[in-house]
C-alpha cells in the first residue's frame, strides 16, 4: 500500500516543501528549488524596478506584495515570460492555484523551454491529484533538460503516488547523483525500494538519508522498519537505541525495542550441534556473488 499522500507541494521562491506521509517527507537538505526568475540590480528591463521588489517579497513569503509587484512587472513588461512565472510562484505560495496554473501557462507560451515553468505548473496539477497531467508537464521538462534534478524530484514523487516503484527508483537514482546531500530523495528512493521488497538497497539508502541529518530520530526508525521487513532484529534495536540516544522520551522507539528485546529472551537458543567424527567445513569467507546493482 502507498503510504505517501498528496500533501502540500510548494517550492515557491525559497524552498521545497516536504509532503507528509509515513514522515518520510520530513524537512531535508535539498538541491535548490526553482527561485523567482530575476535579481535586485537596476535593469532596463525591468522598469520600475518591479520585478526585484517582487523577488525581495517572495524570499520574506509575503506573497501578497510579489503578486502585486510581479504584476505591476507584467504591465510594464507584458512580454516578459519571467513574470509570469514569477507571478504564478507567487500565487502558489498563496494556494491560488488556478492563478498559479494560468500564469505559468502563460509563461510556457511566451517561452516554450522554460523547465522552470513546466515544474511548478506540474506541482500545481500534483496539489489537485491531477497525477497523469503532472506526469506529461515533468516528462516536458525533462525532454528539455534530462538531468535537471527538481524536475526529476517531483516526477519520481509523481511515480511513488502511481507506486509505480522502479520508475521512481530511475529518477531519484538521477536526483540523488546530481544532489547527493538530498536526504529526501534517499529517502523516497528507499521507500521505493522497500515496496519492491529490496530491503538491502533500502536500507543502504536509509543510511544515506541518515548520514545527510545524523540527529533526526526519524531517519533511524524508517532504517528500523526496513531491517525488521528483512529480519534482522539486531539492527533493528540497535536504530531504535540510536533514536533513544536522541530523543530519550519517544514512546514509539522505547515500545518497539521493548518488543524486540522481549521476543529476543522469550526465543529458545539453538541447541548446539551432536559432534562429529571429522571437523566441519568453515564457511567461505568470500564475497556474496550478489552485488548491489549499480545505479543507472
């Protein structure tokens, strides 16, 4: 089941906002997120200095001032495709989202290979559960630019949604090369991974997740969930110790390794092996001929 929901996705002027969900969209070190498309030094293109005021308004979230000022641009500059983009980011950081669909449409018409404007109108029609008409704007955007990562971020969210699991695994795998501190998309790609019942590349994945915010409880205990899905209980208990070390008070952690602790003791050791008349074969020390794939 696809415990990932539609949740608030904005990236706005400032910062990609993470979707809720299993607390696998927890606050992360990200790749930049598309900015407002413009600066705060004079430019004769922008009479009136509109356009950086508009920028200015954005970066502090009052997005009611951007909209006016990112107008007050338009008027001046009506040819501008900038603008309405710039505008359309900020009506999303507004929820008006059928502005925000309409002006960065405009933008798109105005200017046919803005990846920016193709994203944020795909992330527009991700808000309203409009998945596959996400899909064909973030396939736009990466016909223009295969390797842009927010393009890639935000289709592999849109293929998690759809569980459509090894997709999404192919774009992270191209986020987390470009941005390898992008502790969401180690994230998301684990979950991935984990649904496809690859718990060793999950779990590798956690780790990287876990190395990009070492003190966030949540990191160890999705690593948890993923060594108790492949049966290694010690591990397991040992990232809900690490949550402990953390957050000494989390209930959740504290039952977990209470129950893995008790099933521990209650299960019967091993009665040792009869002996035998030669001494037994020690294992092979070599490598698992099974190697994790290589990304693509």
């Amino acid at each position: 089941m696809n415990t990932y929901r539609i949740g608030t996705v904005l990236s706005l002027a400032i910062a990609l906002i993470a979707y809720p969900g299993e607390n696998l969209f927890a606050a992360k070190k990200r790749g930049p997120a598309p900015q407002a498309q413009g600066n705060t030094k004079p430019n004769p293109k922008d009479p009136g200095g509109h356009s950086a005021r508009g920028v200015e308004f954005a970066k502090k979230k009052e997005y009611d001032k951007a909209v006016e000022e990112f107008t007050k641009a338009i008027e001046a500059e009506p040819q501008d495709a900038k603008n309405y983009f710039n505008r359309g980011t900020a009506y999303r950081g507004l929820n008006k989202f059928t502005e925000a669909f309409n002006d960065y449409s405009k933008a798109i018409e105005m200017d046919p290979k803005n990846i920016a404007a193709y994203v944020g109108r795909g992330e527009v029609l991700l808000q309203q559960k409009q998945i596959d008409n996400a899909l064909a704007d973030f396939d736009k955007a990466i016909q223009i630019a295969p390797n842009d990562a927010n393009a890639r971020r935000f289709r592999g969210f849109a293929y998690i949604s759809k569980s459509e699991w090894q997709k999404a695994i192919d774009d992270y795998t191209v986020v987390v090369q470009r941005v390898p501190d992008d502790g969401a998309a180690w994230e998301r790609r684990a979950f991935a991974h984990r649904n496809l019942k690859k718990f060793k590349e999950a779990i590798a994945d956690y780790s990287k997740a876990i190395a990009t915010d070492p003190k966030d409880p949540d990191g160890y205990r999705r690593r948890a969930q993923a060594n108790i899905m492949a049966g290694d209980s010690v591990k397991a208990a040992e990232d809900f110790k690490a949550i402990l070390k953390i957050k000494p008070d989390d209930v959740d952690a504290q039952s977990r390794l209470k129950a893995l602790e008790t099933r521990a003791n209650a299960s019967p050791s091993p009665a040792p092996p009869a002996p035998t008349t030669s001494p037994a074969k020690a294992p092979s020390m070599a490598p698992s001929a099974t190697a994790v794939p290589k990304p693509k």
